[in-house]
C-alpha cells in the first residue's frame, strides 16, 4: 500500500510515494551504512527528480557527512521515496530545513536536501 506526503517544507517536490516497508535486503543490512541502506534500499523506480543546482551526494542526511559524489545541475536521479530527517542545511532556498532525499546517480546510492531536487 503507497502513502503520499505532502508538506510545506517538500512541496517543491509535489507528491512523493512513501513505501511502507522496506524490502528484506534492507532490513538484513549490518554495518556502518545500515542506516543508510535502510532508507535508500526501496525498489528503483519510485521516482525521479531533477538538481535544481549541483549538489552534493552526501552519505548520510547531514552537511557533516562525507561526500560520496556529485549530483550536476539539471541532471536526473532515481528518488526512493523515502524522505527522512537529517541536519539543517540552507541550500536552494532562503529557508533553512532538515529534510532529506535519498537517491541514486550514476551508481552513488545517498541523500540530497529535498529543497534543491524537484519531480522530473
């Protein structure tokens, strides 16, 4: 069964789908990137966004985090749908906010801020 969300903070994004489990492949997750696979381990598929400017894939929903790649300006990415809570950032709008997308580019599985991608 799909929930949709839809919010003041995402409504750049519109309506996103929220699955409401994850798969086994995430729950069986261990290790240091558990987390991280927890969110990010839905189906390919559930969406797509676009960068509304260049972004960083950071490894965990903070600005703290390490960089794992970059998201271009314009370029598309595949979105899980499962938009989490991480550290404040002020990135793509003149409001700070804590909301975060986990996507995939290019093979790079990890999260963006949700005010800097929009559906594609």
């Amino acid at each position: 069964m799909k929930k949709y969300l839809a919010g003041a903070a995402i409504a750049s994004l519109a309506v996103i789908p929220l699955m409401t489990a994850p798969p086994a492949s995430a729950q069986a997750a261990s290790g240091p990137n558990a987390s991280r696979a927890h969110a990010a381990a839905v189906p390919a598929g559930s969406c797509t966004v676009r960068a509304k400017e260049s972004l960083n894939i950071r490894e965990e929903a903070t600005t703290d985090s390490d960089a794992l790649g970059m998201l271009p300006k314009g370029a598309t990415a595949t979105c899980y749908g499962h938009i989490v809570t991480g550290g404040t950032y002020t990135a793509c709008g003149p409001y700070s906010d804590h909301y975060w997308m986990p996507i995939s580019y290019e093979g790079t599985d990890g999260y963006v801020p949700t005010t800097c991608v929009k559906l594609a």
